[in-house]
C-alpha cells in the first residue's frame, strides 16, 4: 500500500550521517563542490566572499556529522540540559575557532593553497557577528564554547539581531555610530528553521472561564508575530561534540496586505511585516544601563517565550511528565534581560497545562537560576506596570501573585515590618510603579549568583542582603572565566606553541597545568623565548593596526593597555590624567624625555549611544591622542593610540602584545571583568584596584607580580560617609592640578576651555567615582611599573608567572562550578 514508509535501499543510506574523508583531497572536493553547487561559481571566477562562503560551508560539513548525532544522542538520553537564556553573545569570528575544535586548521590551509587561495584571505573576509555589547555577551559565547568542550548538552537561546553593537568611527575625535550591516555579504555559519517558528503573543486582555468547575485564566493578546529559530553549531574542543546555539528571528505572521497592496498604499500593505521585524532588528548599544524602551521589553519576551515553549514543545519527548521538568532542564538567567521568562512558564504550566499555581510555582522554583552581573543600582532593571500590564497582561498578574505570596512569607518570616515589606516588594512603588526584574530573578530562582568572590559577598552584603538574609542558602559565587581556546591558543599562536612544547597539549583543557610553567619562570632561556613571543605579538599588532588604521606600535614600548566599554566607574579618565600627567612633566620640564620608560598606550572602548558623558570622554582621549602623537618633545617616549571598532578581532591582537593591564575601576563597582583574565593569561601584568576579579587574580599571581592602587571598597564607602570633596585633593595635589588645569585650559582643544568643561568640573565638584581621590596613589603605582619594566628579565619572569598562576581564569573552571553549585547536570556519555 502506497501508506507504506520507502525502505531505504542504498547502503550510505542506512549510515547514520555522513560526513567528508579528514584528507587534503576530501577537504578540496567538499571545496569546489561548495564553491560549485552553493555560491553557483567556478574557482576562476570566484572572489574571496564566494571562497570564504564555500570554506564555511566545508567546515560546516565537516561538522555536520557530529552535531546531528549529538542531536540523536541527546534525544536519547534526555538527559538534564542546560538551556542558557542571553540577550547576548558576543561571538566573534567563527572561521578559526570551528577549524581548530574539528582538528582541521592544516589541512584547510593546505587544501585552499591547492586551490590557489591563502587562509589569512579568507581570515579578512569573515565578520564577527556583534551579537553583544561587551563583557556579558562575550561571557556567554566563553561558557557555551566550555560547555561543548565539557560535552553538556546545552541550549544558547538568544536573538538573532539583524544589527549587532555598532560600527564605531571617529570624526574629529568624537565617536559617530553606523549600523552593523553583518549579514549583509551572507552568514554561513547558522540554518534557519521556518518549520520550527513559534508564534508569540503580545497585549490584549485575560478573562477567567469556568473549566469544569474549576476558575481558570486565559489571555486574549491581540497580536503576534512568528519567531524563527536560527541554528549555529558550537563545536566542542577536539571532543567531537557540537552543541547549539539557537537566535530567534522575528517574522511577521501575515507577510503584508495583499489588498492594500492593490489598491497602491505599498507603505500601509507592509506596516505590520515592519513592526513585527522590528523586534529582533537591533542590539540595544547599553551597557549596564537599561533603557526603558517599549522595544527591548517586547525583544525580551520574544525570545524567552520562544525558548520556553521551544524546549517544551520540541526538546522534550511526547508525553514528558512536567512534574519533572526540573531533573530535565535549567533555564540560567543571564543578568534581567530573560527574566519575564518566569511569569511565562507559570503561565504556560498554569493556563494552558492545566497545573494548580502551587505545584506550577514549586517547578518554576526549581528550573530557573539568576546571575547578576552587576553593582551599580542604576543598572537594576525595572519595568513600569503600566507598559508591562499593556504588552504581557496575564504575566503582570502572574507577577502580582507571587510578589502577594512572597510577601506574606515575609511576613511570616519577620512579621508587619513595613519599611522591610516596602524594601523587598518585586513591586516598586517610587517614582512609579514598577517590576523589580533583579527581585523578581532572586524569588523564582533556585540559586543567585556574582561573578566574582567581591561581587557574590556585596550581592550579600549590600545590594539583596535581605534577600541574602531570608534564603541564605541561595546565594553562591562563581567567578567569571574565559575560554583558553580563542584566547590563547588561537589569539596567542606562538605563546600556544612555546606552553605546549612546555608542558604538553594538555593544557588548553586543563588550564591548571599552566603551574607547570611556574619553574620555567626561573629558566633564562625559556624568559628569552617568551620576551621573543611577546616582541613579535606586538610586531604583528602593529602590522594589523597599519593595516587597519595606518598607525605603527613600536616594539621597544611599554604597551599599557586599557580595552573595556567606556563607562564613567571604568575610570578611563584616570588613565587619561595619567598620561596628561607625564606629557605635562615632560614639556614642562620636570623631567628629560629621555629619562621615561617610553610607553605606547592603547585603548579600545565603545560609548553606548546616549551616554553623553562617556562620548566626552573618548573626544578627550582622542584629543590627548593628537595632540601628543604630534608633539616633537615627547616623540619616541609616549604615544596614545585609539583604533576605533574596539571588538573581539581586535582583542585578539591586542591582548596578546601587551605588557600592563589597565583594571583601575572604583573599588566595589566592577562585578568581576574578564579583560583582566585575557590580559593576564597573556602575559601581561596588571595595574589594578581591589575590584571584581582583580582581588582574586592578586591573590593568585601574587603581590610582587601585581600593581595594586587605590581604596578598598571599606574605605570607599568611609570616604563617602565622611563627605567626599574632591576639590581638596586638587587643591593639595600640584601634580594632579597641573594636569587638570592643562586640559582645563584648552590645551588638548585648540584653546577652546568648553570642550572638556564638562568632564573637568564633573571631576572637581562630583566624581562619583573618586578619581581624584585614587589619583595619587595611582601615579604612585605607574611610577612603580616604570621602574619594574627597566629591569625587563625580572618583568618577563612576573609575566611568565602570571600565566602559570591564572589557570584558575579558563571558563571551563567556571562551568565545573555552575555544574556543582548550581546546574547539578552531568557530561553526556
Ligand atoms: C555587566 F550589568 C552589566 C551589563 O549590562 N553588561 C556587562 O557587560 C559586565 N556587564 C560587568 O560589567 C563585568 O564586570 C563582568 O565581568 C561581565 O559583565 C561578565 O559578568
């Protein structure tokens, strides 16, 4: 009978998957055939994209196998899953990273030179998917590359944003954003699923109904738009695994208006294709600011609703008792952004699975954790219930509810205390009423957790204390990480090389073998050879900054180096009063050019759009820049260089030639940082406050190879309560006035004393975050790096013992301590 399924009769058709023969040969045939049949060219008439397109694509064969059987394998086993929930990941170039994990690196090279074609060609031609904004997305995509490599089955559910975080440029030393076009010349690397599409639902109303007698809530939204999965492969570390990350795009459900279109209003016929596209169109360019747009709400109820209910519907098998719903998946907040996804699976479970609230909220408790990444309380998100009642009514009463039960456990707990009550409510009432997303996270989650030891103790101490105080038990620690994959053994080839003649292969999974190097620290030859890698890291950053910018670094320099968003706690202005600071005694006289260790220094910062302050103080930073590049008196003792674009490509090159690590924000402000663990992994020695994750760094590397400046965060806040005016250390320091006043008095503005008003008379009469106050004691601490570099055996030999002494940093640390204290879900077998 016709009914009957087709018994395969071809022998490579009963092959589980196929994949292309691991040769020279196999990988050119895959090649062509790619360069053939999917760009539709022949060799001879192709360009670098199409060769680039048809590369990818063979590395996506190659892959291929792989990741469908981890897909049957995971069905299989169904075992726990870790699905991640980030608006962001902050990927960076795929090319060499998926080489690298399918042990293809040689044989490609080898294969395109058959073809005529050089691997750095193709290298150029790939962009990095701007998914993100800065340390958060990059975490993100660091954790999924350790979890593949860890061989957990994980989910990265995210958006797929048609714009990442913008292109930077500077015009006249001030920062001007173009879009970040990034699909534009074609995305080889994801796999777009329309069959899959999730319809999502926004505004309208709830209304209850009589289900047998039993009261039930049902929403009535009235509209929606379709979400559609887009699939990227995340290839483990040669363990032949490959994960997924999966970007939902949105879609409109009705594409356009066919009979408006007719009758000629073509804008009117697509009007609700574009404001259903809208949705997943642009990152929002914050950093830990959140902006309280309509936009970035609905952006984040996309994708959570989308991920949910993907991982219920498809994800599980047919019949899955939701009752065990938490021995089968976590869903891990990362920071606020997803956090509507709690009112969403008690929605989902409650309203359309039928499940009482209290069995439904038992589950939700169990599923969901939260890791905050953040100190400032500006950064909190709040959404107004007036906005969230009108887009998600039925999650606004969801919300209602438990904000009702959890205070009445307050209640219970610490009796009518109304200032705790008011202080602890997920409803905020001043200035207007709103959802406390972080209050909201800290209730529904299993666990809530810092990035870094200081950060997890305030979290306690200060900023949930009591929360901290009612459910000790929900709040750990996992220090921040980054993955020795792109950041050594990719970014850092030569470095790579010299460790793994060192100590053996081993290390780019096991970072802890770095210890290994700590003997050779003492070895003259092995110093040279790492002075060597590190002379030659700075000669190639150099090549790529010409290239890029038309700017040279010179290899004799100190390479002082500050690459971070540019946020006023971040304090790139104190780096900036410190090279203002040695200009000034140099013309001034105080001191001979030619008696400074000579310095290049770097940074790299994007200013989110609106933050007016922040784009200050990159015009001021280029302005020092062109002013002192271009003065005689200081040539060949400092130079300021600021290429524009800052993102993970150029951190690749940037990180592994430098010699100082710049991680001078405010104590008790900065969660943990993760620049600061590349930079050290690297090789580099840091200048740093005790803050976020440079106190544990310190406590590693130890004090003698660490440049520590600066308040603890006690004295901080003593200086706080005491009444903080920072004018009287203007007045009482001459050094620290005579740089102000240089760029006070029009110096670095052509004479106009307006332009960097703003940021002077911030610093004299607010600075909130004290840098007058550390400035002393920060000069102090360069002055100290000065004289450490003259001595360059004995700074090699602290670089080398950075190294060895930061294995502690890898991400695949911190997922073995998520999988403990948080996850508890094992390697698939
Ligand atoms: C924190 F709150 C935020 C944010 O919105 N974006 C962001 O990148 C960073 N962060 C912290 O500022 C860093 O200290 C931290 O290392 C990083 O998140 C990852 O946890």
């Amino acid at each position: 009978n016709s009914d009957a399924p087709l018994r395969p009769t071809h022998p490579l058709a009963l092959a589980p998957v196929i994949a292309p023969p691991a040769s020279v040969d196999g990988f050119v045939k895959q090649f062509l055939a790619n360069l053939n049949f999917d760009q539709g060219v022949s060799l001879s008439a192709s360009d670098a994209n199409d060769q680039y397109l048809a590369l990818a694509g063979t590395v996506r064969d190659y892959l291929m196998a792989r990741w469908l059987e981890d897909q049957t394998r995971q069905r299989e086993q169904q075992a726990k899953t870790v699905c991640y929930l980030s608006a962001e990941y902050l990927l960076g170039k795929q090319l060499d990273n998926n080489l690298l994990a399918a042990r293809l690196g040689e044989i490609a090279t080898e294969a395109l030179a058959q073809c005529g074609i050089s691997m750095d060609d193709m290298r150029e031609v790939e962009v990095e998917p701007g998914l993100g904004n800065g340390g958060l997305g990059r975490l993100a995509a660091c954790f999924i590359d350790s979890l593949a490599t860890m061989s957990v089955p994980t989910i990265g559910y995210g958006i797929r944003y048609e714009y990442g975080i913008f292109r930077q440029t500077f015009v006249d030393g001030e920062q001007v954003e173009q879009p970040d076009a990034w699909l534009q010349m074609g995305s080889p690397w994801e796999f777009p699923h329309p069959e899959a599409a999730q319809t999502i639902s926004f505004g309208g109303r709830t209304e209850t109904y009589d289900d047998k007698g039993v009261t039930r809530t049902r929403w009535i939204p009235d509209w929606n738009v379709l979400a559609v999965p887009y699939n990227m492969m995340v290839p483990g570390y040669h363990n032949g695994r490959v994960n997924t990350l999966r970007l939902w795009r949105a879609v409109a459900t009705n594409a356009f208006d066919l009979r408006i279109f007719n009758s000629g209003d073509y804008e009117e016929s697509v009007r609700a294709q574009t404001f259903a596209e809208n949705i997943s169109k642009v990152l929002y360019p914050e950093d830990s600011t959140p902006q309280g747009k309509e936009l970035r709400l609905q952006q984040q109820y996309f994708f959570v609703a989308a991920s949910i209910n993907d991982f219920l519907d498809n994800v599980l098998l047919e019949g899955f008792d939701l009752n065990n719903l938490p021995d089968r998946v976590i869903f891990q907040l990362n920071d606020t952004h997803p956090v509507i996804a709690v009112p969403e699976l008690m929605r989902v479970l409650v309203d359309e699975r039928g499940m009482e609230w209290e069995d439904a909220w038992a589950i939700t408790q169990k599923c969901f954790a939260y890791t905050c990444h953040t100190l400032l309380p500006e950064a909190l998100e709040v959404w107004s219930v007036d906005l969230l009642g009108r887009l998600l009514p039925r999650h606004l009463e969801i919300i209602y509810r438990i904000n009702d039960e959890f205070l009445d456990e307050v209640r219970e707990r610490f009796g009518d205390d109304m200032m705790r009550i008011r202080n602890m409510s997920i409803i905020g009432e001043h200035p207007y009423r709103s959802v406390r997303m972080a209050y909201l996270a800290t209730v529904a989650g299993a666990k809530v957790n810092g990035v870094a030891e200081l950060h997890s103790q305030l979290l306690r101490d200060k900023v949930l204390h009591e929360f901290a105080e009612m459910y000790p038990d929900k709040f750990t620690n996992v220090t921040n990480g980054v993955t020795p994959r792109r950041f050594i053994r990719l970014a850092n080839p030569s470095l790579a090389s010299l460790i793994t003649e060192a100590l053996g292969a081993g290390w780019t999974v096991d970072l802890e073998r770095l210890r290994g190097l700590e003997a050779l620290a003492e070895d003259p030859e092995f110093r040279e050879r790492f002075a060597a890698v590190k002379a030659a890291n700075k000669r190639h950053l150099s090549d790529v900054l010409q290239r890029r910018d038309g700017v040279t670094i010179d290899d004799s320099h100190l390479l002082d180096v500050m690459v971070k968003r540019l946020h006023e706690y971040k304090r790139q202005t104190l780096k900036v009063l410190h090279i203002v600071t040695e200009y000034e005694r140099i013309i001034s006289g105080t001191v001979a050019a030619a008696d400074i260790q000579p310095r290049t220094f770097i940074f790299g910062a994007k200013a989110a759009p609106g933050y007016a302050m922040a784009k200050r103080i990159i015009h001021l930073i280029n302005s020092v820049a062109s002013v002192v590049n271009n003065d005689p008196r200081v040539e060949g003792s400092l130079k300021v260089v600021f290429p524009p674009n800052y993102n993970v490509t150029l951190a690749e090159s940037i990180i592994p030639a430098a010699d100082l690590s710049e991680q001078i924000s405010l104590a008790g402000k900065e969660a943990s940082g993760t620049g600061n663990m590349k930079l050290a992994l690297n090789g580099a020695l840091t200048i740093g406050t005790d803050d976020g994750a440079n106190v544990e760094i310190r406590q590693l590397v130890g004090d003698d190879n660490f440049f520590l400046f600066g308040m603890t965060e006690p004295e901080v806040e003593a200086l706080w309560a005491k009444g903080y005016k920072p004018a009287d250390f203007y007045q009482a320091d001459p050094q620290l006035r005579a740089a102000m006043d240089l760029i006070a008095s029009g110096e670095f503005s052509g004479g106009d004393r307006t332009v960097f008003e703003p940021i002077v008379s911030n610093l004299l009469y607010d600075d909130r975050f004290m840098v007058l106050a550390d400035y002393a004691s920060y000069i102090e601490a360069q002055a100290q790096v000065d004289l450490a570099y003259a001595d360059q055996d004995a700074w090699t030999r602290s670089a080398i013992l950075n190294i060895a002494r930061c294995g502690f940093f890898s991400s695949d640390r911190s997922m073995r301590d998520y999988l403990d204290r948080i996850w508890h879900a094992r390697p698939l077998l």
